[in-house]
C-alpha cells in the first residue's frame, strides 16, 4: 500500500501562512496527473473536499486553500489563516488500490 | 443539492451483523461510483469498499474481504454496507462518499453513522 506521511500538528497564527506537506512512500503521479487530493475536517464533522489532482480548488473553497506538488510530495497552503480553518487536514491518493490516507495533520492555533 | 444521509449503525456484539444504508439525493445516482469510508474514534480516514456505478465492480480493503458486501438500488438511490462477523476493530464512524468518476476522489460525503462492535 501507498503511505502517506504528514506531521500530526501545526501551529500556526491567525492572518499568516500554514504549509502542511504529504509525502507519499511512492510516486503518486499518472503522465501529467497527480492523484493527489485534500481534504477538511472540522470536529464532529465528515470531511470535505478542499483541492483534487494536487492543485484544483473544489467547488466552493476560498481561494486562500492552494495546492502544490507533483510525484511524492505535496502541500496543501493556506493563506492567510482565518479561525474557521482551524481543523485537520487529511491527504488522499487514488493513484493505486487501496486508497490511502495521510495520519491527518491538525491546524492549531 | 448533493445529499448522503447514512442510517443503520449501532451497537452490535462481536460476531453479529449489522447493514448500513446510505439514502442519495440531488444528483443523478446511477451516473456515479460510491464508496464506505470508515474512521476509528480518534484516529485518521480509512477506505473501506468502493462500488461501480451500475453495481457490476465492487472493490474492498483486504480487513474486510469476505465479511462485508457493498451493494446499490438505483432504482431507489440507496446504497448499502451488509456488515458481517463484525470485530472490535470495526468500531468507527462510516462515511458515505460519492466518488469522481476520473480521478477517485471523493467530492460528497454523508455525515456518517457510529457502528460500536462491543460484547
């Protein structure tokens, strides 16, 4: 299986920068397509979709979410940070079965 | 709108069964691969089975390979988890996920069912 690796936690201060990274075990990328998605989760709710193919902004999300990346390593930006976003923060590869997600990294204040 | 509203969870003994259900609105239901995603009380997502659109490729994480079965009534937008030999470590809250068609992402998600497997 596809491991995805990113740091549990992340500090960070209202109004500035958050970079969380995920870096898969193998590479995740099809010809020009990185399979390589984002996801929210806030406490006591399901998770949304925040960016798919590594770069592509879901239907809704602000534009202060980007995502970057190609191959095995990937980051998800957001800036700058307002109080909603705080939650984790969940990686997805759908490059090989089974899909596997990251541990999750936790957006804390 | 995109709704998936889950039902059927609960608490089970280990061994027992248990379906899970997952009723699908605003979209055209037929048109789309679904998927159980699953998560343990305090940790991280996990893929649990995928189906294909018209019911005809269903796909499982190896745990549960034998013991569960993704189906769907298109008919009536609803799809289902037939649990089986339930285990301790089913314990979690499954999601219903609406899957890209494309690229397997999941883009919708329902706001999940507890399943408790405890004597």
């Amino acid at each position: 299986d596809i491991v995805l690796t990113q740091s549990p936690a992340l500090a960070v201060s209202l109004g500035q920068r958050a970079t969380i990274s995920c870096r898969a075990s193998q590479s995740v990328s099809i010809s020009r397509y990185n399979l390589m998605h984002w996801y929210q989760q806030k406490p006591g709710q399901q998770p949304k979709l925040l960016i798919y193919r590594a770069s592509n902004l879901a239907s809704g999300i602000p534009a202060r979410f980007s995502g970057s990346g190609s191959g095995t390593d990937f980051t998800l930006t957001i800036n700058p940070v307002q109080a909603g976003d705080i939650a984790t923060y969940y990686c997805q590869q759908s490059r090989e079965s089974p899909d596997t997600f990251g541990v999750g990294t936790k957006l804390e204040l | 709108e995109v709704q998936l509203v889950e039902s059927g969870g609960g608490l089970v003994q280990p061994g027992r069964s248990l379906k899970l259900s997952c009723a699908a609105s605003g979209f055209t239901f037929s048109d789309y691969n679904l998927a159980w995603v699953r998560q343990a009380p305090k940790k991280g997502l996990e893929w649990v089975a995928t189906i294909s659109y018209a019911g005809s490729g269903t796909y499982y994480r190896d745990s549960v390979k034998g013991r569960f079965t993704i189906s769907r009534d298109n008919a009536e937008s609803t799809l289902y988890l037939q649990m089986d030999t339930l285990r301790s470590e089913d314990t979690a809250t499954y999601y219903c996920a609406r899957r890209d068609s494309n690229y397997w992402y999941f883009d919708y998600w329902g706001q999940g069912v507890m399943v408790t497997v405890s004597s």
